[in-house]
C-alpha cells in the first residue's frame, strides 16, 4: 500500500513538498453527468432558461472553479494553470448532459484535482441556474478518465 505523503512522521497533515520535483507538462480530464427531467434537459438545449445560457455559464463557471482548487481543498498546490476546457455533451434519450474537464499546467504537481473541480462546478451550475425547474436533478459519475506527466506517467480509465 502506498504511504500516505499528506502525512508527517507523526501522523500531523501537511502540504507534500514538491520543491525537488521536475516541472513536466501535466494534464487531468475528468468526467461527470447531470441527469434531469426532459423538460429542463429541453429549456437548456433549447435557451430557453429564464437565468440564460445555462451552459455558457457553467463552462466559465468550471474554468474559474480549476483556477480556485487550491482555496478550496486544503492540501492543493496553488497552480499557475496553462488551459482548462469545459466541454458538454447532451443526451437527449437520457435527459442528460456529459461534462468533460480538461485541465492542463506545467507544474511540479499534477492537476487531476483541478479536473475534478471544473466538472463538478460545471454541473453545479446547471443544478443553480435550472433548480426553479427540476430540484430533483442528480449530479453523478464524477471521475477520472485520464491523467499525464509526472513521475507516475499516465493513467488512462478502463472504458466502462
């Protein structure tokens, strides 16, 4: 089992260092899904939501959510992230909409958690701005579909 490197010699959290590290181009793509009522999966492929283009939105809201990782998940490294990509791929059988985050930076660490803050705001936001609607929307199946760059090289998810 591997060690767990947020952790001390006495078992206090801390930040890993990553100071010796080489800088390598690294990049994450992450994965979710919002399933909602045909009605409102219609209103947003549609523009027709009464707050706006619900997409657009949640595509800026998910870039500015990678740039915010390290405020919001303690032991984050502030990142200066050269490209995110929020893209979003409707299902009208399902009544639902695929989130793809593509988060890349030339770093010493890598940005899968940056990935996953992106897709997950993205799909927040469609919740947000499409709640007087369908409150009963599922946010599901967020994860890692890929990762590159680093010392562990890459990961790629097994097709599911």
């Amino acid at each position: 089992m591997p060690t767990m490197t947020h952790l001390d010699e006495e078992g206090r959290v801390r930040m890993v260092d990553v100071s010796e590290k080489s800088a390598t181009v690294r990049e994450a793509v992450a994965h979710g899904v919002i399933t909602m009522l045909p009605e409102t999966f219609d209103l947003i492929s549609e523009q027709k939501a009464k707050k706006g283009n619900v997409l657009e939105t949640a595509r800026i809201a998910g870039i500015m959510a990678a740039k915010k990782t390290a405020e919001l998940i303690p032991m984050c490294h502030p990142l200066s992230i050269s490209f995110v990509q929020i893209d979003f791929f409707p299902n009208p059988d399902t009544h639902s909409i695929r989130i793809e985050a593509v988060v890349r930076v030339v770093s010493q660490t890598g940005v899968e958690m940056e990935a996953f803050t992106a897709a997950t705001i993205a799909a927040l936001t469609i919740y947000d701005m499409c709640k007087s609607y369908d409150r009963a929307m599922t946010i599901s199946d967020v994860y890692l579909i890929k990762k590159s760059g680093g010392k562990s090289g890459i990961f790629e998810r097994a097709s599911s």
